[in-house]
C-alpha cells in the first residue's frame, strides 16, 4: 500500500468532534505584528570553532545596501539581528541603462550561518528539501516593490542576482519584516535575576516560545510549523510562567481532541490548515501527554468546564496504553516506531515508556478524583500495578539501574522518566540520579527535550545545584555558540548531528527547547 493509500485509510478512522473543532475554532487568537529592519550586512567565513564551521562577519552597515550595484552572480546578505518570524518585503531599482530582461533572483533565508554559505544543493538528507527556506523569483518591472507570500524564519537573507542583463545593474532598499506571534510580550515579568548566564538563558528561552507561538503552539516555525502533542506540553509549561496565553492552550487541547481516531487515539501531531486533519502518526508516549498536558492545565488554570469536556479523551489515552502491557505488566517493545522518547538512534524505547505511562496514571488518578469519576480507584490500581512490575521487571539491583529491552540496556532517558515518575522512593530516587551523573551510560541525551527532563528529573529528586549546571552548561553552550532561540537539536559532543541527514534541514528555533523559562521561574533556580 502506497504512502498516500494509508494516509487516506488512516483519515477513514478519524472520528471529528465538530462541536470540539468549533470551540477550538472560536479561540482563535490575535497575531501581533511589529515592522523591523536589518541592523549590518554580514559575510559567512570558514571557522573550525564555530558551529557547522561558519560564522558571520560584519561586512557594512545596512545603509551600504542601498548603494551597492549589484550585478550577475553577486549577492549580499542582511542581518536582521535577531531571530524573526514574518513576512519580508523589499524595493529594487535598476541602475544604468532601462532594464531590457526581467531581473531573476534567488532569496535564501537562514536560521544560522551555516546556511548563508553551503548551497542547499547540496542537501541530501531523509527529509524534504522543500522545508530549506529558499525562494527563486522574477521581477518583470523596475523599479518596483516586492511582498513575498510566504512567512519565513530567519535571521539572515541572502539576495543574489542570478541573471539581469549586460545593460543594467540592481539596488536594493526598505528591506522589512513584518514579525508575527500570538505572544503578548506585556505578560512577561522581566526577570532580575543575580546570574548573568541565567538571565540570558531566560530571554532566549522566552523569544524562542515566542516565536513559535502562532495560530498554535508550533514545534518550529521554519520546521515543522505544525501542533506536536509532545512539544505542546514543554510549551505549556514555559507559557504558564511567561506569556500566560492559556487560552491558546486551550485552543490545542481542543483540536487534539476534535480529531481522535476510531479507537480514541489522539495524533501525535496535527495539520492545521487548510483544514484541521490528523496526521497518521500515534507514539505511545505523546498520546499519553494528552493527559498531562490536561492535568498541568487544569493545575495552572482550574479550568473545571474544560477538564469536564476532556476528561474522557484524557482517560481514554492511559486506556488504551494499559493494553500494551505483556504478561508481565510492562509495556511491550517491539521494532517500530511506536514511542518517542528522545531522538538516540540505539535508544530502547521500554523502560522509559513504562516510565512515561506511570507518570500519566498518576496523574489521570488525579484528574479522575477532580471530575468525580467513579474509575478513581482502578487508575490507583494500576498504578500500583505498573510501578511493582517496573521494579520486578525492569530494575536491576546489581547495576542500580533501571534496564530496557531483551538487551538490558541502560540508559539515561530511563533513569530520568523512571525519576520524574517517582518509582523509588525519595531518597533512592536521588540516590539514582547521582548514579546516573557518575557512571553517564553510553546511551545519552541528544536533544534540548530530553535534557529538559533530565533538568527536572534532578529538581524532582533535590538536587538543584546540578539542575542549574546542566541548563548553564547544555542551554549555555547553545548560547555560546551563537544560538538566538534555542535549537531542535544539540549535541555537545557531536554539534553536527542531524537524525536528517543534514544540519542544514535542523530547526533552529525549536519549542520544546524554550523550556529553561519554566525550569528557572517555577522552581526558582
């Protein structure tokens, strides 16, 4: 069966709440808009110590633009100066003689230098190159103005000439983006805080959150600009201690819930326009962050009329994850990719989606208790049920870790969730993260979302002083190397990695990454 046959026999499942989908649509929110301009014109120069290899240089000011003549096969590049979601437009007029041909273009938009300067030709990675922001346009008449319809992300702009005529040159002028987001930046306490470098985490955390805050929570807005449950949740979180735009909250947990599958099943993602449709992805553990991201809603807002109306979408995920259990009462593995976890190519997915389905009763026992439902008691016994099967089946007291999979595989991601959902008790919680920070297994983080929860797996257990060192070093390094918003993917010790193919494809302004904000407010580092 062709790809596109199981996505339309996936689209025959779908069971639409159209009185969710209406509600959803009716909070709606406003997009905010602020004009800005580039601030220098930047060259990329070879770096071996900068990430990808390239940095940007200070070439001119932004006013040198306007004055330069610019022929076949000459470009420049403009520095918006900080990261920027919009709508760009600019003037160009010829110079000399009247232009006899159209002028043809190529615009390049880029999140970081690297992609100023190696040619997206050259991209061969697993994943489209369609998402590469690169736009080839003719201009029939000059002088005249050009509004290009598409919205871009991006700090740089790359304009190069890649035909006129021998009897006219080009300027160009009034370069401008028009920003968008659904964030009120007036909601945000500034933060004052002692520590420089936390400080500066904080503010690219909230402009990283702001930038993906659109028509809903995006997961990236160059890359996948599109509603992923599992960055929805981070970005609840960081939005409750910043923007407090809980409304579009809302907003997704009503779409999610407009669109399960015939079984219940939430997507692990969602297309938005130009009608809402559910993609045919379904991970063990995002369906089940449906329920906590429900639970941390209704925490933050105690918005009863709402948990009402969900509750059973939210029940229903943590049942059908109980029918993945084996005989033994732990969640059963197998090759596909069934769950998510962390992006670790090695990673065995059972031990930390076990985790993840413990921390997800506990909280829909919670839940159940708030709405009256009569089914309290049983989530209480299951969770009793898959904590006592995770120790019988899955901790290994001569290790002092918690192992995953026929080959028995220790890793980082298990210890943190298995931490985060309070399987030990307290002291021995604590007593396995510092385990976990002195052996460091082989199969460690790759991504700003797991070490978000390895950050709070080590406040859950009390050990803030580590906590901090890890979002200074890790987010801080992001910093270092001339992140503007924080990025979907980085690997201190392999800063090239892409599970794509190429960093050129990687988002660089990503959601769950922005989660620094929360982790620094809430617990008050």
């Amino acid at each position: 069966m062709s790809d596109q046959a199981k996505f339309q026999a996936a689209q025959k499942t779908i069971v639409r709440n159209e009185q969710f989908i209406r509600m959803a649509d009716e909070l709606k929110p406003e997009l905010f808009n602020e004009e800005v301009e580039p601030t220098q014109l930047v060259r990329v120069e070879a770096d071996e110590t900068a990430m990808h290899g390239w940095r940007a240089v200070r070439d001119a000011e932004i006013d040198a633009l306007e004055n330069r003549e610019l022929g076949k096969g000459q470009s420049a590049i403009a520095d918006f100066g900080d990261h920027r979601v919009g709508y760009v437009s600019f003037e160009v007029r010829p110079v000399g003689s009247p232009p006899d041909a159209p002028l043809k273009l190529r615009l390049t938009f880029g999140e970081m230098p690297v992609e100023m300067a190696v040619p997206f030709a050259s991209y061969k990675g697993w994943i489209s190159s369609s998402w590469l922001q690169e736009e080839t346009l003719y201009v029939d008449v000059l002088p005249g103005k050009v509004i290009l319809p598409r919205r871009y992300s991006f700090r740089y702009m790359k304009i190069e000439v890649l035909d006129t005529s021998p009897k006219y040159r080009v300027s160009f002028f009034n370069l401008k983006c028009a920003t968008v987001t659904s964030a009120y930046r007036a909601n945000v306490i500034p933060l004052d805080h002692a520590d420089p470098l936390l400080s500066d985490i904080d503010r690219v955390s909230v402009k990283t959150l702001e930038d993906c805050m659109q028509d809903v929570f995006e997961d990236g807005p160059k890359r996948d600009r599109r509603l992923w449950l599992g960055d929805l949740r981070l970005q609840a979180l960081a939005n409750y201690a910043t923007f407090r735009n809980d409304v579009l909250v809302k907003r997704c947990l009503y779409l999610f819930a407009g669109v399960p599958d015939e079984r219940g099943r939430v997507s692990a993602n969602l297309f938005i326009a130009p009608e809402l449709i559910a993609d045919d992805t379904y991970l063990f553990d995002y369906s089940l962050f449906f329920t906590v991201t429900l639970y941390d809603y209704y925490e933050a807002t105690g918005d009863a009329v709402t948990l009402k109306d969900l509750w059973p979408i939210a029940r229903r995920q943590v049942e059908l994850a109980l029918e993945r259990l084996d005989d033994r009462g732990v969640v059963r593995d197998e090759e596909t990719w069934w769950s998510f976890i962390d992006w670790h190519e090695s990673l065995n997915k059972q031990a930390p989606s076990h985790a993840v389905l413990i921390y997800a009763l506990r909280r829909a026992s919670r839940l159940a208790e708030a709405v009256g439902c009569a089914s309290e008691g049983e989530f209480e016994r299951r969770l009793t049920d898959a904590e006592r099967a995770a120790m019988e089946a899955l901790w290994d007291a001569d290790q002092g870790f918690f192992v995953s999979g026929e080959e028995r595989q220790v890793s980082w991601a298990a210890q943190i969730w298995m931490a985060l959902a309070e399987v030990l008790p307290r002291e021995e919680n604590k007593a396995l993260m510092k385990r976990l920070l002195t052996q460091r297994p082989e199969i460690s983080p790759t991504t700003p979302y797991m070490y978000h929860h390895l950050a709070e797996a080590l406040l859950a257990v009390g050990l803030k002083d580590e906590a901090v060192e890890f979002i200074k070093s890790y987010w801080g390094g992001m910093l270092k190397n001339g992140a503007d918003t924080f990025w979907e993917l980085y690997d201190p010790g392999n800063p090239d990695f892409s599970p794509y193919g190429s960093p050129l494809i990687n988002s660089y302004c990503h959601a769950w990454s922005c989660t620094p904000t929360y982790l620094i407010r809430h617990y008050r580092l």
